[in-house]
C-alpha cells in the first residue's frame, strides 16, 4: 500500500484534534479567567525505507496562553483582577494549583472560595470572620470592618504568584500548575484589583479563523485520501487487466 | 465522533443558560428588593493524552505533552449582594435597609424566609405583613385606632393613637444576617431560605453590629444594570452564534470524511 495515505491520516488527524482545541477555547469564551490552550504540531519524521518524504504532523497542546484577558467592573468587593502576569492560588488535591478566575464566595463558615476550592493565603485557607465590610487591597491583603468596630484590620494575604508562561501547564481540572510540578514561590509585585473581574483571553476571532482554516485542511487531506484511493485502484485495475 | 461537537455544545448549552439569568435578570429590572444572579462558568476537566516530562529515553525527557480540554460547565448562579438603588417613596410603611441584614417573615409552612423588599402592610388583623401577605417575624400588630406609625433606623416600631399626644412603642424589628449571603437559596417572591452553604443565621436589630439602618418611606430598587445586562446579552448571543460556527464546521469535517470513503 502507497505510503501515502498513511501520512494524510496523520494530517487529518492532527486537524480534527486541533479543533477539539478551538472548540474548548471557544466554549469557554464567557468562564471567567480562563486561559486559552494552544495548539502546536510538530512534524514527526518516519525513517525507514523509500524516500525521505514522510514526516507525520503531531499535535502537541499543552501551552497555556498568557495574554490579558478584559477586565470589567463589578463592584462586587469580592470580586477580584490580577493586573498583568500572576495567579491565585488554590486548594487543589492536597497541594496547590493556581488560577487567574477571581470571583471569590464565600462558604457557610465564612471560608474564601472560588468556584468551590479554597482560596490560599499567607497560611493556607483563608477564613473570614464575620464582618460588617471587606477590601481586598492592591497587594491582595485583605481588611474588614469588624461588626462591633470602625477600624478596618487586616486579617489575611491572598497568595499571589508569578511565573513564566512556558513553564506553566494546566492539570486535568483545568487548573495551572508549574510544569516541573512544584509550588511556585509568592510574588508581592504581583497587583490586584478588587470590585474588578477579568473575563477569558481567548480570541474569538482568532479562534473563528483558526477553525475554518482547520475546516478546510480537512477537507484537503480528504481530498488527497480520494488521490490516494484513486491511484491505488488504477493499479488494481491495471494489474486486474 | 468528532469530540469538537460535544465540546461546541457545552458551549452552547452554558450560552443558553447565561442568557436564561440575563432574561430573568432584565424582567425584574422593576422588582423591588431584587438582586441580579450570574452565571459563573468553569473550564471542564481535561483529557491529559501525554504528560509532559515522561521520559523519551534514558536522557531525555519530552518537554511537552498533550492536554485536551472538554468545554465549559456551569459552576452555579452566583446573587450579587450590592445594594440597589434607593428611591424614596414617602409611604410610611415602606422600609429600605441601608447596609447588611434581611427583613425575616414566616411562611405558612411555619419556616423564616428572608427578604430585602420592605413594602410592608397591615392585614385584618392588624399584624405587619410584607408584600405577600406573611406576617413579619418578630410579630408588630397596629392597633386599630392608630393614627400614624413610625419605624425607626434603630427597627422601633411605635404609633400614635388617636387622641393620645404620647406615641407609644409597638415592638422592635429585627434583622438577619448570613455569613454568605450569596449561599441563599431564592425561592421567587422576593424571599430568600436559608441553606447549608449560607450558614446559620445572625439576628439583631437594625444599625447594631453588621446590621443596617432602617429607612422609612424609602425603598431598595433591584440591583440590576440594565446596560449592564444588554452587553451581556450581546456576548451571550455572539458567543453562541461563534459555537454553533464550530458546530458546524465539526460536521463538515465529517461530512467531508463520509464523502472520501466509498
């Protein structure tokens, strides 16, 4: 069999798994603080016999974007925006994971959570004790205004840290962890704002494009499937007579 | 099957849902004591097909894997808890609460629900009702011959009677507070109950500790921006329009494919 069809399959494969990227990034266009996946292919090149014209494509989808995603506004006081680089850290399986999403809540006794996984601070969980009023600082410090008193006192830090996108991935929550899988250290450069939320960073335009150019190098390699067919049936038909 | 067209349809799905909280949202722009729901999303867990780091030989370890993500789940809707507008009414029996706390009435089943919305009434009996009818917990009953009734920002209810220069007190209003307010479980009617996430709740009168003050002859509007609320349509709209595109592009890949095999 023409070798051939085999490295059209890989093609073919590569472009529907790399939708199944863009379709994850765009249906995740409204999850507040959602980094997009990016997805790369590299060429895989076959050694063997014949000539050296086959080089599978591989997709390779583990980077984790690192641009701004849009901030609005709220109000909500627990509400929070990391400017520029850095992440949240949260209670994850034991240890800890990170993420830009920062619509913190609060549990029936009074710990910070988001989307159901504790918030860390300064010495893991934050508990808030009751309160009149809450702020969350630029440097993530957070104060209340206890019921009985006018004075706001701060109680807790968030644990914000930073890295370099490349050595960040995503765990299968959909969490960021460091690549090599330890605890990245707390940053204080890293700056928040309260009342503010940060939306996802994915490009919906970017993606729409990348999806009807994927679309259509489907439909390429399907042609060259046909291609493949059609040779390998004249032959059929030249050795049939 | 293409996992793209599963995946495209959470999307769709949770576009659908946003925008069944925005026209909730939007029809109770008028409702007094209301307050807005979001719909906060969350990223599916994820296919890992390669770890990164797994060793390629003896010396070399692959610096990248792959991680395919599933789509987009609804996590919950989320009662934003900022206050609403005041807009003063001059109505006697009107109340607003400046600051934290809940108006508490009893429901027929004999359970404390929770409100914001203080267009309060006086039913045949006398006894203070909100909007709905049910008596207001602790129990204020006017009497008959009541010419003017005032309420306190500190909750005293007291009335004049007629004839008498003197006004004499009726009874305190109290208030409840949760930990997490945002754990209540709205049950329509402008009444929240309380469940496990929203914890126990805290009673108190009215400008004490966390609590609000009162304010007669105003009331709290909803919460809802309506501005707010129609760009959030628009990118609900836009977003679900964008998963459909994928939808479909997902389904030609397939088509395309049916159509290459004889």
């Amino acid at each position: 069999m023409d070798a051939l069809i085999y490295t059209v399959m890989s093609g073919a494969e590569r472009a529907l798994r790399a939708q199944q990227v863009h379709a994850n990034n765009l249906a995740n266009l409204e999850t507040g603080g959602f980094r997009a996946d990016l997805e790369l292919a590299t060429s895989a090149a076959v050694t063997g016999d014949g000539y050296d014209t086959r080089h599978l494509a591989a997709l390779q989808a583990n980077a984790v974007s690192s641009a701004q995603g849009a901030v609005r506004q709220t109000g909500r006081e627990l509400d929070v925006a990391i400017v520029g680089d850095g992440y949240f850290a949260v209670e994850w399986a034991g240890g800890e994971a990170y993420t830009r999403a920062g619509a913190f809540a609060l549990d029936a006794d009074g710990m910070l959570t988001v989307n159901g996984r504790p918030v860390l601070g300064d010495g893991g969980p934050i508990v808030l004790p009751p309160f009149a009023r809450v702020a969350i600082g630029n440097d993530g410090t957070i104060s209340i205004q206890p019921p009985d008193g006018e004075e706001m006192q701060p109680i807790d830090r968030l644990r914000l840290v930073r890295a370099d996108a490349a050595s960040l991935t995503k765990n299968e929550a959909g969490l960021v962890v460091a690549r090599d899988g330890v605890e990245l250290p707390a940053d204080e450069t890293v700056v928040v704002k309260s009342g503010h939320l940060e939306g996802s960073n994915v490009s919906a335009v970017g993606e729409m494009v990348a999806t009807m150019a994927l679309n259509r190098e489907f439909e390429i390699q399907m042609k060259l499937y046909r291609s493949a067919d059609a040779m390998a049936d004249a032959g059929n038909r030249l050795v049939r007579g | 099957m293409n996992p793209a067209l599963w995946i495209s349809k959470t999307g769709v799905q949770a576009q659908d849902a946003k925008l069944q909280a925005i026209a909730n949202n939007l029809a109770n722009v008028n409702t007094v004591g209301f307050k807005r729901d979001r719909v906060v999303f969350e990223d599916l867990f994820y296919q890992i097909e390669r770890q990164p780091g797994t060793q390629n030989d003896d010396n070399t370890v692959s610096p990248s894997g792959v991680q395919l993500g599933n789509g987009t789940r609804l996590v919950g809707t989320q009662k934003v808890f900022t206050t609403g507008n005041l807009q003063t009414t001059g109505q006697a029996m009107d109340v607003a609460i400046v600051g934290i706390g809940f108006l508490q009435v009893q429901q027929p089943d004999g359970e404390i629900a929770y409100t914001r919305a203080g267009q309060l009434q006086v039913d045949a009996d006398g006894r203070l009702v909100n909007a709905q009818g049910l008596p207001l917990v602790p129990e204020i009953t006017v009497p008959a011959n009541a010419t003017s009734v005032t309420i306190g920002e500190n909750g005293v209810v007291s009335v004049t009677l007629g004839g008498a220069a003197e006004p004499s007190e009726l009874g305190q209003l109290t208030l409840a507070s949760f930990v997490n307010a945002a754990g209540l479980l709205a049950v329509g009617d402008n009444l929240y109950r309380e469940t496990a996430a929203s914890g126990a709740p805290t009673e108190g009168n009215p400008g004490e500790d966390v609590f609000g003050r009162l304010k007669q002859g105003a009331l709290e509007g909803s919460n809802v921006q309506v501005v707010e609320e129609m760009v959030d349509m628009i990118a609900a709209q836009r977003t679900y329009e964008m998963n459909t595109k994928v939808l479909s592009a997902a389904d030609n890949m397939m088509q395309y494919l049916a159509q290459a095999v004889r």
